[in-house]
C-alpha cells in the first residue's frame, strides 16, 4: 500500500484509509438501504481491523459522532495489542457532534470547554496517550465552526501538551475548507474533504491546502455507497481506463496532487480488500 506524508504533520498515511461510522451507527445514516442495519459483531469488526493491519491501511477515521466507534475500536484494538505496533496506526477522531442514538438527531458544541472534554472523552475510549489526529466535525454553519468557535485554538493548546499529534477541520462547503486552509492556515494542519467527480469545487480546497502544506484526507468519495452514481462525471480519460466506480474514484481522488488518503467507509472485510486493490491499481498513475 501505497503511504503519502500528511501534509507537514510529520504523519505518513495510507493511500486508503478506513471509515468507521458503521462500526458504531445504523441511524441517522444516507447509506443504501437506509438505517437500522445490524452493526458488525465484534469478530467480524476485529476481522476488518486484522485485514486492514495486513493490507497495510494505517489511518482510521472515527468520531463521538459514530455511535460506539470509538469504544470499539480502542477496545478491539488493545485486545489484538495493535495487530503489533500502535505506531504504525494514524486514528484521526472528531470533536463538536454529539449524536443522540435515542433521537437519530445530532447538536453540534463547539465550546473550549466542550472540545477539552471531548477529546478527553475520546483518549479514554480508544485507550491511547495521544490522539493522532483531532478534527472539528463541522455543523451546516461549518464557517462560523472554523472561524468564530475558539475550538480549533483549544485543539491547538492540546497539541501543545501532547495530547493530539495534528488538529484540523472536516468541513462541508468550500468556503469553510477555504477559510480552513487560509485564514486558520497556522492553526489548520489537516482539512477533510468531500472531493469526488461531484464535488469538484472542493478541488479548490485542495489546492490552497497543498500550496500551505495542510494535509487533505478525502471523505465520501464513494458517494456514501451510491456507487452507480459515481460514473456520470467521470472525466473521459479516466473512463478510458476502466469502467469500475470504485477504482475510478480512486483514480480521480488519488490522482489530485495534494490528497494523502481517499477514506473508505465500509464494515466488510471484502469490500475493504476490494478496496486497497483499487487503491493499488490507482495510486500515483
Ligand atoms: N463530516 C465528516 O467528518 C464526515 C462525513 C462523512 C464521512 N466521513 C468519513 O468519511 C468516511 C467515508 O464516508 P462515507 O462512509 O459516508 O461514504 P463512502 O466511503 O463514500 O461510502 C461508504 C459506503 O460505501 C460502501 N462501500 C465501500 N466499499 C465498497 C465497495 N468496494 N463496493 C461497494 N460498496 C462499497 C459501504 O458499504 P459496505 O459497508 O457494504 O462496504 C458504505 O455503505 C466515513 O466512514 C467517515 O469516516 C466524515
């Protein structure tokens, strides 16, 4: 597998990193066939770290928001000792969404003192020192979240008692992942994405981000499962090349200079081995 460095974070990423909502959340969700699916057993979620482990897929992206993800994973993950090394993982978490698995509604606090707990919150459910990577889990309002919040200055002092290796913003519209990159460009190490065929706006953000050395992890590139629908952008070159969703969007994702990993969310072992085999097929060409 392919690894690329994380922007200037000093963190190198798997092209292909795991998205873990359905390890934890079956409500609230716009994946097909809707919410209440079963969420994996522990063997079978144990069975997808494993094979990300020998696949070589290092970066793990969670959230409060997840539901149980971050339990799971943390409990998992120090039950298999790391599959052998905790360093060799990234795990970037999230702060500002709760999500109220009662109600299926999320609140979004983007409070000093909200963040501080949260991320204290998240270091005791996935079981480490440090948290690798710390993102704002952006509301609609995701410019005000960037600019207005204090939450990124009170990721930022976390950093700096080492309680987070690199702090960002996962945001929705251009503007905020501009804003993001520009304006919070010292205290921004990493923005997330939702770039894709669809999305080529945030191109945009890509670019400003690669320019300032801001490390870019792309989500919902697989259009959230809707796999059917990814074909009908698609640029003509990369049709030339194959007419598979999955590796066309890595194709297009992973061919933007600037990207560091393509987040894959998925609960299958053969899906996620589908997965790094496209990544391979994709990565640099
Ligand atoms: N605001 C935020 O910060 C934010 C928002 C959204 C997402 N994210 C992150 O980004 C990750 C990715 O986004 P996402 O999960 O919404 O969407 P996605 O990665 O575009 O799509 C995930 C869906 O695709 C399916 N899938 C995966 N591999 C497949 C394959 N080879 N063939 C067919 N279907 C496949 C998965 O189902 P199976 O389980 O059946 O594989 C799942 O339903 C999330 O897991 C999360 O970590 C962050």
């Amino acid at each position: 597998m392919e690894m690329r460095a994380l922007g200037r974070t000093g963190l190198s990423v798997s092209v292909l990193g795991l998205g873990t909502v359905k390890l934890g959340r079956n409500r609230g969700l716009k994946y097909p066939g809707g919410d209440g699916f079963e969420l994996p057993t522990d063997e079978q979620a144990t069975a997808l770290l494993r094979a990300s482990a020998e696949l070589g897929v290092n970066l793990i992206d969670t959230a409060p928001a997840y539901g149980v993800s971050e339990e799971r994973i943390g409990g998992l993950m120090a039950a298999n000792g790391w599959f052998g090394d905790r360093e060799k993982w990234v795990v970037c978490t999230k702060v500002g969404e709760e999500f109220d698995a009662a109600t299926g509604e999320s609140r979004f606090d983007f409070s000093p003192s909200h963040v501080r707990s949260s991320v204290e919150r998240s270091l005791r459910r996935l079981r480490v020192d440090a948290l690798d990577i710390v993102l704002l889990h952006c509301s609609e309002n995701d410019e005000r979240d960037v600019m207005g919040s204090g939450a990124l200055d009170e990721l930022r002092e976390m950093k700096q008692q080492g309680l987070i290796r690199a702090v960002g913003a996962s945001t929705k519209s251009v503007d905020a992942g501009l804003l993001a990159v520009r304006e919070r460009g010292g205290a921004c190490d990493v923005v997330m994405v939702a770039f894709g065929p669809a999305d080529r706006q945030q191109g945009l953000v890509v670019e400003a981000a690669r320019l300032r050395g801001v490390g870019v992890l792309v989500k919902k590139g697989l259009a959230s499962g809707h796999i059917q629908t990814i074909m009908a952008k698609m640029p003509p070159e990369i049709r030339a090349r194959t007419d598979d969703p999955v590796e066309s969007a890595m194709r297009f994702t992973l061919g933007r200079a600037g990207v560091s990993s393509f987040v894959v969310g998925t609960a299958r072992v053969e899906h996620l081995r589908e997965n790094a085999a496209a990544a391979e097929r994709s990565a640099g060409k």
